[in-house]
C-alpha cells in the first residue's frame, strides 16, 4: 500500500530501450488521450515519446497529479515530495502505480491513498484523468468543497471512499456510471440534495455507505434492482418520503440502516419481510407510523432496532429469527402483550420494549430458559402497563431487567426492577490487554507480546484505528474471541499476532477499536519487525478493504495506520529505479 509496487517487466530489454522505457515513465499519465486532442493530431505514443512532442506531453502528464495537490491544503506537508521525478517511480507519498503497463505501454497510478493527513482545501477535477485508477482514498482528511463529477470519469473505479470530510454539495449523477464501483464511503461529510436517480446503474456496487450527511428526497426505488449491494447505510441524513415497498427485491441485502430520517407517516413496506438474506434492519427515529411488520420470515435477522417512531399496534406474534442478539422496539406505541417467543432467543443479548404500551405479565421464562448463563442480558420494559411477573423474580447473573413506570412496581417483590437505569449495555468499554510480561526490557515503540501462554516477546507493532460500523450484536464480550479469530483469518496471521487493546462503543451503535498487530514468531530466529512486504500487505488488506465482511461483525471502518518506529518512513514509498535494476 504505502511503497510504490516494485518490479517492472524489463527483462530482455536492450539497456536503450530500457532508457526509452524509463523516458516512457516519465509520462506515465495518459498522454494519448491529450494527443488525440491536440492539434498536431500525434497519436501514436512512441512517436510521441521520441519526437518533439514529449515536453509538451510530460507537463500534462505530472498536471493532474499537480492540480490536485495544488487544490489541497497540506499543512504536515506530507506531500511535499510531489514535486521530483516520476510518480510512479519516485518518492510520492500515497501514489501507487501498477507494476506493469497497460495497453498504451505507460505505467499508470493504481491508487491514491491519502488517508488521515489533515488535508484541507478541495479535490481537483483533474481527479478524473487518472483514468486507471481503481482506489481513490482521501478518508479523514478536512477537504472541503464538492465531489467533482469528473470523478465518474474513471471507469477503473473500485473503492470511492472520502468519507470523513467536510464536502458540501450534491451528489454528482456522473458517480453513477462507474460500472465497476464495489463501495461508495461518503459517510461523515454535509454532502446535500438527492440521491441521483443514475445510482441504480451501480450494478457492481455492495457498499453503499453515506450515513451523517445532509441528503435529502426520497430513496429512489430504482435502487432496488442493484443487483449486488449488500450493505445499505443512509442512516443520520435528511430522507424523507416513503420507504420504497421494492428494496425486498434487492437480492443480496444484508444490512438496511436508516435512523434518524423522517420518513413522516410512512408505514414499514409489508414486503420488508421478505427481506430473506438480511441480518440487520435499524429503522430507528424515522417518523414512521402504522404497525410493526411481521419479520419471522427473515431467518438469520440478528439485530432489529424499530425503536423511536410511532408504530402502533400488537408486536406480531410468530416468531422471530433465533439468530437475533437485539431487538429495539422502544419509544412506539406499541400494545397487547409480550409474545411468549421472547423466551426462546438464545443469543438475545438486549431486549428494549420501554415506552409504549404494552400490558399483561412479564414472562419469567425469558430468564429462566436461558441457557448461557454468564451471558449478558439487559431487559427494558420500563414505562408500559405490564401489570406482574408471571414465574421467578430471582433473575440469573448477568440478566438485568428494568420495570419502573409499570403497575407491577406496587409489587414489594418486584420494586427492585423499579429503580431508574443508567443507560443500555452499549456503554460498556473493554480494555482488556491480557499481556504480563514485565520481566524483558523491550523500548517503545517495541513492546512485549505474549506468543504463548508462558512467553513473550519483543516486537514492533502495527497499529490500526478501527472501528465496526454496524455490529450485530450489543455485547461484545461473548464475541470478543470471535472477532480476534475472524480478523486474524482474514489477514493471514495466527491468532497471537493480535493483541486488540481496546473496544469503545460509540454512538450508532459502532465499536471503536486498537489493533496492535505483531511479526509471526518463530522460536530463536524471529524478527522484531514485519519486513517490507507484509508491512505491505496487511496495510493493503485494511485500506483494499480486503477483509471478508462477517455477518455479526458488519462492515468496518479504517480511521488510522500508526506506524511508528521501524515503520515510520512506510507512508513515503521507497524509490524503485527501473535502470538500476536493468544494470
Ligand atoms: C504486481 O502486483 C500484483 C498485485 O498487485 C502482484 O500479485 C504481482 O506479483 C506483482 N508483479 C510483480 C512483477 O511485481
Ligand atoms: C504527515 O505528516 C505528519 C507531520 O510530519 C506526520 O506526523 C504524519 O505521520 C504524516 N502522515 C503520513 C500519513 O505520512
Ligand atoms: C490538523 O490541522 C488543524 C488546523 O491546523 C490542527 O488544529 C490540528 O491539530 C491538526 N491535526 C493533526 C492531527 O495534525
Ligand atoms: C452492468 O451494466 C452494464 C451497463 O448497463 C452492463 O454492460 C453490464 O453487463 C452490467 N453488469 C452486470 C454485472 O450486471
Ligand atoms: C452521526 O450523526 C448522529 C446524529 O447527529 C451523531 O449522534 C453521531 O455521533 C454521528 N456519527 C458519526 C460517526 O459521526
Ligand atoms: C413475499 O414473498 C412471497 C413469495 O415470494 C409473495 O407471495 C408475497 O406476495 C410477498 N409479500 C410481499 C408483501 O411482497
Ligand atoms: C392497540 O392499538 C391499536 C392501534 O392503535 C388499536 O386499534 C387497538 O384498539 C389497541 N388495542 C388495545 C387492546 O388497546
Ligand atoms: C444463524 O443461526 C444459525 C444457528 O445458530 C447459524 O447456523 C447461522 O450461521 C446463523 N446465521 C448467521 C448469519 O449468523
Ligand atoms: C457476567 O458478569 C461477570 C461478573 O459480574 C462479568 O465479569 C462478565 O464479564 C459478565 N459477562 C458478560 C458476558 O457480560
Ligand atoms: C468508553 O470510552 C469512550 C472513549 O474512549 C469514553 O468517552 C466513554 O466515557 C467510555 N465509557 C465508559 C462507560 O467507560
Ligand atoms: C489472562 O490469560 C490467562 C492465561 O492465558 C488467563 O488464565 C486469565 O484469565 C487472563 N486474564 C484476563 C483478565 O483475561
Ligand atoms: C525516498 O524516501 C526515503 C525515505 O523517506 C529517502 O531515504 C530517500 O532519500 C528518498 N528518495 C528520493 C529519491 O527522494
């Protein structure tokens, strides 16, 4: 990721080719589109390289990249080495090229990862000239102005991700016609008006991830023929209008993520319940209103959040997916009584019914039958009509249950539910660092890690600022090993190479976490680094989105790299000298 791809196809080159190629690198930028549009009316590259109109065409070449650090503001001066030689080949922070040519027999720029600079200023339309590119990563940053549309020029596109910024605007139509765009991250910006209608040609799109913005209308229905998108999160925006009845038809689906938008009177679409692929649906604060739909077709629902509107009614009696660890339904107005399926839930985790007006007994069973018994369960029922607790009231370890606001609070037995809460289990942080390994000296930004139960060694870690946007669950500590197995699979790394040193939740609910990541260790021959290439590696793994999305983890967000110490220089790539390497 952070160093330029290395090797070039030159074998067998005579040493002047190889000159005449590395003049080629120089315009690595696709000068034959210029030509076409000279005047001269060149068109053939070679001559072009060789004859009078290779100046001409080197300053375009470097223009593009030029402008579009000329419209950034870049107070770490982090791209200040913008300026010498040859992108693909010399030392330009965050530029990575293919590692051969294309078709036109030029190098051209693979990614752009400009991750977490503290860039200000605007994104060039020059942007659209690099017409190969297929990861444009300006994420975290403080860019401010709109998303040029010229962006939609860059056919190769893969990942578009600029979340975390301060763009302002509409959404260019022109984004739409990227055939083969994978993710969309404009998340955390004050991007503005409508969803374009043209969306609905992203048909190699998964990740549609624009929550915390400003955007408004309706959800075009169009959208529900993307034949690939699995994850939709549109939540804490302007929307508004009804939900559209046809999203059923989205044949991938797994997440729908939509709270805080007035859909004002909208009724939840019968149809969502034939969502059959979806793990989560959070509809939370929405301004809907009519009843609550029956979802007991959707058979690995793990997480329903329908909290905060005004849905009225009964809560439908068939049961629910089994997989859920969640189910929101506070603040509705919702009534009738407790389905007895509450009982029969075994992953449940957090079950809210506060704030409506449901009556009838609390069924004791719910805790009962439990048969994890050390997992966390928090039950809220407070502010409803519920008039007793049918069966035990001694409640097991872990399970907290909240009644105040019920007539079964006049209970003597019950009053002790009736106390008032200090919040959801959400709030909960771990900062379990599981490591004692007191007895070597080990310097910062080395640190010690255990590689066993009775070992530890001393290494320079990797650390990722990371955070699950969308968990399917509300207590991360039965998931806690899950998870470390999940990512160190997915990144190819044992299981002790990670040492996870914090989980915050945050608002969402998200969970915000610390990789620390460690060399593979093999016994008295063991680095105290990762080499070049793994360093590599694992970066590209993070910033390729190359992880394999879990269905209880969710997506992830990559908010940092650190890279400390051994790794320091890791963000300005290595010169590659193609003559050298000739010679
Ligand atoms: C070029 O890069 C690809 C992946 O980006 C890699 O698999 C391949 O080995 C590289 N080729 C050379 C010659 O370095
Ligand atoms: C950018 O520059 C700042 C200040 O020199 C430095 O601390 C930071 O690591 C650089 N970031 C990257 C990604 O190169
Ligand atoms: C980013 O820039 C702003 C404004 O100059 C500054 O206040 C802030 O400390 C910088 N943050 C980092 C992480 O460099
Ligand atoms: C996506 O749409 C384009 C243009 O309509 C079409 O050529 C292409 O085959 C479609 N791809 C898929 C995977 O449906
Ligand atoms: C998204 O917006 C909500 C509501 O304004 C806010 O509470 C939340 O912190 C925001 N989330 C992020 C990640 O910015
Ligand atoms: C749900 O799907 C079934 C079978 O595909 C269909 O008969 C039914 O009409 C659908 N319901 C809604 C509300 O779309
Ligand atoms: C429950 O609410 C529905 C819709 O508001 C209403 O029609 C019904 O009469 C209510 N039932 C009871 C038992 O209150
Ligand atoms: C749902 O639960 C079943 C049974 O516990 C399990 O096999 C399946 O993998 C779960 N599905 C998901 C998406 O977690
Ligand atoms: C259960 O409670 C114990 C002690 O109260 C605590 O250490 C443990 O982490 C809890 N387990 C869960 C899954 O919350
Ligand atoms: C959890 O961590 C966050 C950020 O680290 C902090 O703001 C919050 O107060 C912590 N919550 C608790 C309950 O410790
Ligand atoms: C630390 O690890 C040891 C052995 O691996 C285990 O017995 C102990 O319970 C762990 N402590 C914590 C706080 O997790
Ligand atoms: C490239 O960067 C490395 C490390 O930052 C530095 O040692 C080297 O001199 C630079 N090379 C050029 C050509 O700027």
């Amino acid at each position: 990721m952070i160093r330029n791809s290395g090797a070039f196809p030159l074998l067998g080159m005579s040493k002047s080719r190889a000159c005449t190629f590395g003049a080629v690198l120089l315009i690595w930028l696709c000068c034959s589109s210029l030509l076409v549009a000279a005047q001269d009316g060149i068109t053939d590259p070679v001559e072009v390289v060789q004859g009078r109109m290779m100046t001409k065409c080197l300053n375009f070449a470097v223009k593009a990249l030029q402008d579009i650090r000329n419209s950034l503001i870049d107070i770490n001066k982090n791209l200040s080495n913008w300026r010498r030689g040859d992108p693909c080949t010399s030392n330009w922070t965050g530029v990575l090229c293919f590692n051969t040519t294309k078709e036109d027999a030029y190098l051209h720029v693979r990614e752009l990862q400009l991750l977490n600079m503290n860039l200000s200023g605007t994104l060039s339309p020059s942007l659209g000239r690099l017409s190969y590119m297929e990861i444009l990563d300006f994420m975290w940053n403080r860019i401010t102005g709109s998303i040029p549309p010229e962006i939609g020029n860059i056919k190769s596109l893969k990942l578009l991700l600029l979340n975390g910024n301060q763009l302002t605007g509409p959404l260019p139509k022109e984004l739409g016609y990227l055939p083969n765009l994978d993710r969309i991250q404009i998340d955390q910006n004050h991007i503005s008006g409508p969803i374009p209608k043209s969306f609905a040609y992203l048909n190699s799109t998964k990740h549609f991830h624009m929550n915390n913005n400003s955007i408004s209308g309706q959800i075009p229905a169009e959208l529900s023929r993307l034949p690939k998108l699995v994850h939709i999160l549109l939540d804490n925006n302007n929307l508004s209008g009804t939900l559209p009845p046809d999203l059923y038809k989205l044949p991938q689906l797994l997440i729908l993520q939509l709270d805080n938008n007035h859909f004002d009177g909208s009724t939840i679409p019968p149809s969502y319940g034939n969502m059959t692929q979806l793990l989560k649906l959070s509809l939370r604060n929405c301004s809907l209103r009519g009843p609550m739909p029956d979802l007991s077709g959707i058979p690995n629902l793990g997480y329903l959040d329908l909290s905060f509107n005004q849905l009225a009614g009964p809560i439908p009696p068939n049961k629910l997916s089994e997989n859920l660890t969640t189910i929101r339904l506070s603040n509705n107005n919702l009534n009738g009584t407790i389905p007895a399926y509450f009982s029969e839930l075994p992953l449940l985790q957090l079950l809210s019914i506060a704030n409506n007006s449901l009556s009838g007994s609390v069924p004791s069973t719910i805790w009962q039958t439990r048969t994890n018994r050390n997992e966390g369960l928090d039950l809220h029922f407070e502010n409803n009509m519920l008039s007793n607790i049918s069966g035990s009231t001694s409640l097991p370890q872990n399970v907290t249950l909240w009644l105040q606001g019920n007539p079964a609070c006049s209970d003597s037995n019950i009053v002790k539910f009736c106390g008032s809460q200090n919040g959801d289990m959400d709030d909960q942080n771990t900062t379990e660092s599981n490591v004692t390994c007191l007895t070597q000296s080990c310097p910062p930004p080395y640190e010690n890690f255990k590689t066993s139960a009775s070992s530890c060694f001393c290494a320079a870690p990797l650390i990722f600022e990371y955070r699950l946007k969308s968990p399917g669950f509300s207590n991360f500590i039965p998931y806690r090993v899950a998870f470390q197995e999940y990512l160190t699979s997915g990144l190819e790394l044992y299981l002790y190479q990670l040492d996870l040193s914090s989980a915050a939740w945050e608002k969402g609910p998200r969970l915000k976490m610390q990789l620390k990541l460690f060399p593979d260790y093999v016994n008295g021959n063991s680095s105290h680094t990762f080499n070049d290439s793994e360093v590599r590696r694992i970066v590209s793994m993070f910033t390729g989105w190359n992880i394999p999305d879990s269905p209880i983890f969710g997506p992830y967000e990559l908010l940092g790299i650190n890279l400390l110490g051994p790794y320091a220089d890791g963000l300005s790539p290595k010169p590659i000298s193609v003559l050298s390497k000739i010679n």
